[in-house]
C-alpha cells in the first residue's frame, strides 16, 4: 500500500513488487527458477537425452473435388485400429492409423487455410504433407496454392495422384505439370515421391502409407515422452453438456488426467481425455491426438498448449499473455514495408518474404521474374504464393503465418479482405505501374525505403484584430476564409506567401467560449504557442500530415 500498489491475498504479485515488500523488512530476494513460454521447468538436457520416436503427423492438402476427403476415409476405413462396428464412434479432427506396427497421426483439416490458419499462429504441427491432384483434372488453381502453403511450411511433400480408377486418367500429364511447379517426382529424375492410388477401389493405399513411414525414417522425428506435455490445439468447440472441449496433438511429453494446462489465453485442469476412438484414456504419448475436458474457455485453433507445475502458475501465464494480448491490440502489429526496412537495418532479417498477385496469368510470371532479380547484400525477396485474381483471405492467412507483405498488380481485394487483413496484421500494397512497384521493393531491401507523407491544408484563418493579453501574450482575432480550424491543428503563419513560423493552436475560442472547431465565415480568437509577432492581414494556415499510398 505503501508503494501505491493495491492487491488482495489471493492475487498474484511479480517478483519486483515482492522485492520492494521484503527490502522494507531487509531481506534479500533472488528469483526462482523461471517457468518457460514452453510450459516446462527448462530442462533442454533432459529435452535431449530422452529422445524416441513418434508417430509422423500428416496433412493432406489439394483442389476442391480432387478427393481428399473420399482419400481420407479409405484410409481410415481400411487401418483404424480396433475399429467399432459402423466406422468411427467420434470425429475430433485428428486420427491415428496403424500399418505394419507402426502408427502414423492424420489432421482432418478443411484445405490448406486451415493448415496454414493454425501455422499463423506459430504453431508447426505437420510433418509431411500429401499433395490429392487428380489423374484426370491435373493441376488446378487451388492446388497451386497448396503446393505454396506447403513450401512456405518447410514440409515434406508426397504427391498422391488420386482417381487412378477413370477411364481418362494421365499420371504422366500430372508428373509434366508438377515439373512445371519445380516439383520433380522420383519417376522423372527428382526427388519428390509419388504414388498412384484410387480412394474408390483402394488401389495404391498401401503404397502410400509405406512412403509415409519412410520419409518419417529420413526426418528422423523424435520426442522425450518423459517430460511435461506440449502441444498444438488442432479445433476447439462449446459441448452444451460438458463445456469447453479442445482437440489437442501433443507433441512433446506425456499429457495425463489431472495436469495443469495453458493453451493460448485459456487454462484449466484435464479432467478427462477421449482419443480419436472415442475411447477415455488417462495419458496421451507424443504424436498422438486426444480430445480433453477441464479448460475454463475456449481456447483457440492453433494455440499452443503448455503442461505447467501448478494452478497457480498456470492461471498467472494465462493472465499475463490476456494482458499482453490486449496490449498488442491496442497498438496494432500490422508489418508494413517500413517495418521491413527497419528489420533489414538491423540486420533481423536477410529475407523479404512476399505474396504476389497480379490481374493475369502473363502478368503474374512478367512481375514475379522482375521481383526475383531484384537481389542485395542485405536481403533477397523471396516470392511464397504468386497467382492471379483479386486478394483473398486465404493470401491473407499466408502473409500472416510467414511475416509477408502482399503486393497487387491491377487487382482489387475480395469482399471483406481488408477487415481480415486489418485484424492480422497483414499489409497490402496495390500498384497499376509494375515500375512504381520494382522501385519500392528495391528501396526497401536497401534499407532506404521512407514512409509517403502529403500536407494537407484543412483551413485557413485572415488576421483581423489583435488583442493583448497578459504578460505581452498576443491573441489573433481572426476570420476564417477557407475550410475550418480545428483546436490543436497544426499552424503555418503566412506573411504575403512566406513562412513565418510552424506551431500549434494553444487555444481557439469563438466569444469567450472554447470551440473544437471553427468553420468558414465565422470569427474566433486563436493563441498559438510561444508566437504572438501577429500583423493584420497574416494568414493562418491549418494543415496536417497524411501518409499517403504508394
């Protein structure tokens, strides 16, 4: 209290507050060990030394009816362990297969803005991700962008051409246009795996299921199973009957009944765990999903979740990262170009990450080949995505997960872009002249790049009276002849055309009552700050900065 701090017995103190208390009895403090972001006690060496492996976690991404979803449930359907009568008891958006001994952990993810939704948030959940291009359609618009989503991820990718069953299916056609896309299948020379298969008839599953178990092999995917649990929140719903409900993957530790967890803003204690199965379980090993029952609220998709000692320490991060949260939204985090430049300076980043989009196809390559030449000692524009047509949100998701600006050559934004991009942080730069566009990008990885600014004249006020005041404090009486003067505005005084002074208003009144505003037509007396050398017939000018689009 005496510190002008005021804080009941059950709420928590930081450690500053606590020493200012024990330095008034004279006793010495020193801080205890920190609990990590990460949830544990650190402990990196007993990270390292408990390391055994786990099951790979698999996506799969692709175009709209390219069958995905029909390749989901053949697999499902063909190697669910201990399956029930009637397929699957309960959907949590995560699965487990087992083939030959091993298992392998699939997420049932709605297309790659989901997968790259939950990536924005910090959040690396997939291993290996497979590519559904269909044997009869071939590369389409959408499976571009996956194949960018999935690049921009640092994943492995395995292509599984799917439909192998109709008569107009051309595996080779595919191969040519994965070539195109500087994916070069096995079969060609490369080192992209590919494998045939048909969700209708199950020709090829087996084939793909044993890719999967050897590129898990190369990556050499590990976990210490024997520590505090970590992981992703996969989806998260409100059960009318049991309350919050979140599907979690661990991957890291063991997740048992009873721990502490903190999951993005929300925490709580597991009270109870489903697996994929629909089974109640009491642990949860590494690269294994399960559905928990304990949070107090929701926690969000792509959340990380955090095993921590106590309730104590688990409500304190939680309320902290609630605090931190509501700060950032108060300032904005919104990564502009300048932004950039700033990082290039300071030698923070060496890459200038960027989604490209253009009106049409020819326009996309001429741009795209322009920005790649572009190459400095400081940085290198790196392009993820670079397609056709106007900004949408799911460009917006993928500038968002991997710190990009977007850059839009003669095309406008999808309806209700702009909210989204707002809301994430994302920039958006639109350009009619690709010369307007070089030069930016171009200044910007020399590190030269300045914010635009426009004057703007907002009013302007004719000198008619002067009034002294006290101390030899002069006040303008003043008509205004142009626009309005609002209080606080930035002045400039003009005498004949030249520039006396830039100040501000200190005070605008119209009579004897203080005015926000004065608008053309009306008198008003204004004081400006620490200037009173007025003469009849100087002219006040009102104007104000505005950034201006590039």
């Amino acid at each position: 209290m005496r510190n002008g701090i005021m804080v009941s017995m059950n709420q928590v103190i930081d450690h500053e507050v606590a020493s200012l208390v024990t330095a008034a009895y004279g006793i010495r403090t020193r801080v205890a060990e920190q609990v990590a972001e990460t949830g544990a006690l650190n402990s990196n060496a007993e990270e390292q030394n408990g390391l055994e492996a786990r099951p790979p976690v698999v996506t799969i991404l692709g175009h709209v009816d390219h069958g995905k979803t029909s390749l989901l449930d053949s697999i499902r359907n063909a190697h669910v362990a201990d399956r029930e009568i009637g397929g699957i008891t309960q959907h949590i958006g995560a699965y487990q297969v087992d083939y030959e001994g091993q298992k392998i952990t699939f997420l049932d993810t709605p297309g790659h803005e989901a997968f790259t939704s939950i990536r924005s948030r910090g959040a690396r959940v997939t291993d290996i991700a497979i590519l559904v291009v269909a044997a009869d359609d071939g590369i389409m618009p959408q499976t571009e962008e996956a194949i960018d989503h999935a690049r921009a991820a640092e994943v492995p990718i395995v292509v599984a051409i799917n439909k192998m069953d109709l008569p107009g299916a051309d595996p080779e056609r595919v191969k040519r246009q994965l070539s195109q896309h500087n994916l070069l299948v096995e079969d060609w020379g490369g080192d992209i795996i590919s494998v045939p298969v048909s969700a209708r008839t199950g020709e090829g599953i087996n084939e793909l299921l044993e890719n999967l178990l050897i590129v898990a092999e190369i990556s050499e995917l590990k976990a210490n199973p024997h520590r505090p649990a970590s992981g992703v929140v996969i989806e998260a719903k409100l059960d009318r009957k049991r309350g919050p409900m979140a599907t979690v993957l661990v991957q890291s530790g063991t997740l048992s009944v009873g721990d502490h967890v903190v999951a993005g803003t929300s925490w709580g204690r597991v009270k109870a765990i489903t697996n994929d199965r629909g089974s109640t379980i009491k642990e949860v090993v590494p690269g294994a999903p399960a559905e928990l029952l304990g949070f107090g609220a929701l926690p969000e998709a792509g959340d990380v979740m955090t095993v921590m000692p106590n309730e104590k320490t688990a409500r304190a991060l939680a309320q902290e990262r609630e605090r931190a949260k509501a700060s950032q939204q108060s300032q904005g985090r919104a990564l502009t170009l300048e932004e950039v430049v700033k990082q290039i300076d300071a030698g923070d980043i060496k890459e200038l990450n960027l989604v490209l989009k253009a009106d049409v196809q020819g326009s996309v390559e001429a741009v795209r080949q322009s920005l790649e030449r572009l190459t400095e000692a400081e940085a290198r524009v790196r392009i993820l995505h670079a397609g056709s047509g106007n900004v949408t949100e799911s460009d917006i998701l993928l500038a968002s997960a991997s710190d990009a600006i977007i850059v839009g050559f003669s095309v406008g934004n999808a309806i209700g872009v702009e909210r989204v991009a707002e809301r994430m942080g994302v920039e958006i730069r639109h350009y009619g002249i690709i010369y307007q566009m070089i030069d930016d990008i171009r200044l910007a990885l020399h590190g030269m790049l300045e914010p635009a600014y426009t004057d703007v004249i907002i009013g302007q006020a004719e000198v008619r009276e002067i009034f002294a005041s006290r101390r030899s404090v002069k006040i303008a009486g003043c008509r205004v002849v142009d626009g309005r003067i609002p209080r606080g505005a930035s002045i400039r005084v003009l005498r004949e055309g030249e520039v006396l002074e830039e100040t501000n208003i200190a005070s605008l009144r119209h009579f004897r009552d203080e005015a926000n505003e004065v608008t053309n037509g009306m008198d008003c007396g204004i004081l400006l700050e620490d200037y009173y050398d007025f003469e009849i017939g100087d002219i006040l000018q009102a104007h104000r900065q505005e950034r201006s689009q590039r």
